[in-house]
C-alpha cells in the first residue's frame, strides 16, 4: 500500500498542515487498514524513502523497516531545501501564527515546531526490529546518507543492514534502472 502526505498527490487537506508526526499517525493507519484488508496475509513493514524514511521511523508500529536515502539529519536538509533564513523564521513563530510560503511551499508553524523536535536517529535506536538503510553515496538532498546510517546502526541493539549505493537521491530508479534493481532485490 503507497500513501500520499496529506495534501499531496489525490489525498485530503491542505499541504500546509503537514507535519511529521501527522505523516507517522497516517502511516500507522494506513498499517491498521492494511492489516484489516488483508489480516495475516502480509508481513508488517515499512518502506520510506527521503521524508517518508524519517516517517516510517516515527511512525513505528511495523516489524521491520526499510529507508531508502532516508532524512536522518532534518535540520540540514530542510534548512537547505527551504533556504535558512525561512527555517529560522518557520522555527521562531509562533503555533497559533499564520503560515510560511517558502518558494511554492506553502507551511504552517506546527511543520516547524516539529521539524525542531525531530530527532530520526534517536527515532532509530528506539527501534526494536530490524533495519535496512539504503544510502546513495551522490544523494545531495539526504547528504551524508552513508553515515548517518552507519550512526544510526551504532545507536541500535537490533539487527541493522546498511547498503550503500553509488547512486543519487533516485537510487537509479531514474538513471541507472539495473542499479535501481539491486535495492529492490534487497
């Protein structure tokens, strides 16, 4: 079952309500009427790729976990991706305030007062099953990916794979499908 974030995609609401922790309480549901559809039938596991591998890490409620070129560093990658002066601004407002238009990214302060308090690293070491990080090594949005996940595998008790691919933030899904294949196969 692939979901969309609220507002995006053909779901309900309005993008500038997104937040993490609303991404991870859908996920979860998107779980439980999984498991209802199809009671036994399936293993119960998580994939996310970029923001949705830091989702699936808040999210919990799976067994196992899969992140391909997961946001494990939130701080960085949004402050790159919106620019750190609206990030400083999104962070310094208060909840109750109107929302931030970042470029054609219209956010609301609860996004920011979350990504603030985001912490997907101790969201992985809390994590009791196991975990496989897929991470390009030529990812500019998730940067770092290659040990971010090899931090991330030291915090855990729990079995942790870590694959670390020549590829982008696409994983070659794009550009390179035989490589693309290769994280599918694992």
């Amino acid at each position: 079952l692939r979901i969309d974030f609220l507002g995006s995609g053909r779901s309900e609401g309005d993008w500038a309500d997104t937040t993490f922790a609303g991404q991870a309480r859908d996920a979860r549901r998107a779980l439980e009427h999984l498991a209802r559809l199809l009671p036994g039938e399936l293993p119960d596991a998580l994939l996310g790729y970029s923001q949705g591998g830091l989702v699936a890490l808040r999210a919990g409620g799976a067994d196992r976990l899969a992140l391909w070129n997961p946001v494990l560093d939130p701080k960085d990658v949004y402050g790159r991706l919106l620019g750190p002066e609206a990030l400083a601004e999104g962070v310094r407002r208060d909840a109750a305030g109107d929302e931030r238009i970042v470029g054609d990214t219209r956010l609301r302060p609860a996004f920011f007062a979350d990504l603030a308090g985001a912490d997907p690293l101790a969201d992985a070491a809390r994590f009791p099953g196991p975990l496989l990080v897929v991470a390009g090594t030529r990812d500019s949005i998730a940067r770092n990916g290659p040990e971010g996940a090899r931090v991330a595998a030291g915090r855990r008790d729990a079995p942790t794979e870590i694959l670390v691919v020549e590829a982008g933030h696409d994983l070659g899904a794009v550009s390179d499908l035989a490589r693309f294949d290769a994280v599918l196969a694992c």
